[in-house]
C-alpha cells in the first residue's frame, strides 16, 4: 500500500488547494484511505499512519487537520498503562461518531429490508438462525488459532483477529471489583442493522463464549449508541480451560438487560455497568 501511496502525495504536495483537478480527486482519495485507517486501527499516532500508508509526516499532518477540521477525526492523548518517559503523552487519533456514520455503506437499508422480510415470513428464529450462520465464518477462521493457545491468551488473540478483519479490537483487564477481563471493539460493520435485530449482537457472543472457553457478558454495543462493543469475560480461575466444540454453548451467555438492543429501539442498555467500564480502559 505504501508503494501506491507515495507518488499521489508527490503529485499534489503543496499543489492540491490550488488545482481542483485531478490532484484534488488524488489528494480526497488518500485522506479517504487515511481516515479509513483511522476507524479500523485506531486510536492510533501520526507516526503510525505515515508509516502504513508510506507518507511523509507533513502529508499525513494535513490529512489530519482536515479531516479534524471536518469532525470526522478527534486527537485524545493516548492513555497507555506502560511507564512512560518524560514529557507529553503521544497524540491519537480516532473517529468521531459523525465520521463513523459517513462509512454507513448503503447497502444497511438493504440488508435490514431482507432481515425484516425473513422475520415477517418466518419468523426471528430464523433471523437467529441467520445471525449464527453469518458469524460462523468468523468462529471457523479463529478457532485454530485460540485452541492452541494458553487460556491467559486467548482474549488478546481475539482482540487481534478481530482488528485484522476491521472491528479495530482490544482487550485488557476488566475494572476492579468484578475481574476478569474486557473486550472492546470500536467499529461494527452492522451496527445499523443491528439496531433494529439484536440477533447479530447475541449470535457474536456465543462465539466468543465458545472460542474462549468461558462465560461471557455484554455491557454496551454500538448499536445502542456507546460508541464501542464492550465485553465482559468472566476470570479463567472460574471457568473453562478448553473451548467447547462449535455449536455447544457454555454457562451462562450474556446479562439479560445489556447484552444487545432491542428490536425497534426497545430496551435500550442503561446498566452503569457498561457506563464504568468504558471502551479505551482495554
């Protein structure tokens, strides 16, 4: 990617204000992609964008003003739990919930559209049964990878896979007094459809209860607004060492009152729970 992107910053580097041509449709694409990076791995540094996309840390800087300038793109300052040096914390960036509705992809009123002809005909088992066969691509690709890991590291190997396939994931441990540990992911492709079928939301986690061997819960979705999915796993000296087979559930799936929206916009999540364990404390 790096390769492609250079010569564009090349063409338009300190030429693009004044040439509404083709340099300005080059200088829009590379901010697009910019911003794109932004959603999917951020919160993330200015160094870390300049060396993915293979661009200088002026042009990256000018992305960034613009697209702040825009409100699509927030700096914060980075909240690492590692000892760090002197002087001001690195700046991050992520989306802000403006820039996350402009990549809402048209398609959302169509699935939605086919989710509620399949409900109106036969009903939300079969939503279910949909929502579970679309998130079973998912359990089939990880479960290699966290089966041959130690239980302590699963969570983490989730939250990687996770971030590869554009869910922009992390893990941490989970705030006291409760323990265990907490899974955040800062973008959902069907956050919007999810909204009014919370069967997406339910069918994920039975796969995280499977893949990680162990109870989970959780707290607050996109889909109801709270900006990021955050979940809880419950501590491993209580549960499972082995992820059970695909298919087979373990205890406990999720707190009935926060795992996922309601259709319609009903029973919205309002537990504190989810309100103090706060998706960049992972």
């Amino acid at each position: 990617m790096g390769n492609r992107e250079q010569p564009e910053e090349g063409a338009v580097a300190g030429a693009s204000a004044a040439a509404p041509g083709p340099e300005r449709g080059a200088e829009n694409g590379t901010r697009a992609r910019v911003a794109r990076l932004i959603l999917e791995h951020g919160p993330i540094t200015a160094a870390m964008l300049g060396e993915r996309l293979g661009l200088t840390p002026a042009a990256i800087r000018r992305h960034l003003d613009n697209l702040m300038n825009d409100g699509m793109v927030e700096a914060r300052d980075s909240r690492s739990r590692g000892r760090r040096g002197r002087g001001r914390p690195a700046r991050v960036f992520a989306v802000t919930e403006a820039g996350r509705d402009a990549f809402v992809h048209g398609y959302d009123d169509l699935a939605a559209s086919a989710l509620r002809f399949l409900s109106e005909k036969a009903g939300s088992q079969a939503v279910a049964e949909f929502a579970r066969r679309q998130v079973g691509d998912l359990e089939r690709r990880y479960r290699p990878i966290l089966a041959a890991a130690p239980p302590q590291q699963r969570i983490r190997l989730l939250a990687e896979a996770l971030s590869n396939d554009g869910y922009a994931a992390s893990a941490g441990e989970a705030p006291a007094p409760g323990g265990g540990d907490q899974l955040c992911q800062h973008h959902c492709p069907v956050a919007h459809v999810a909204t009014e079928f919370p069967e997406l939301c339910e069918a994920e986690v039975e796969v995280f209860e499977r893949l990680l061997g162990t109870p989970v819960r959780r707290l607050a979705t996109i889909a109801h607004g709270d900006g990021v999915c955050t979940t809880h796993v419950t501590p491993r000296d209580i549960s499972a060492a082995d992820p059970p087979p695909a298919g087979e559930p373990v205890q406990s799936r999720t707190d009935e009152n926060t795992s996922a929206p309601s259709r319609k916009g009903q029973g919205r999540a309002t537990s504190d729970e989810g309100r103090l364990s706060p998706g960049g404390s992972a």
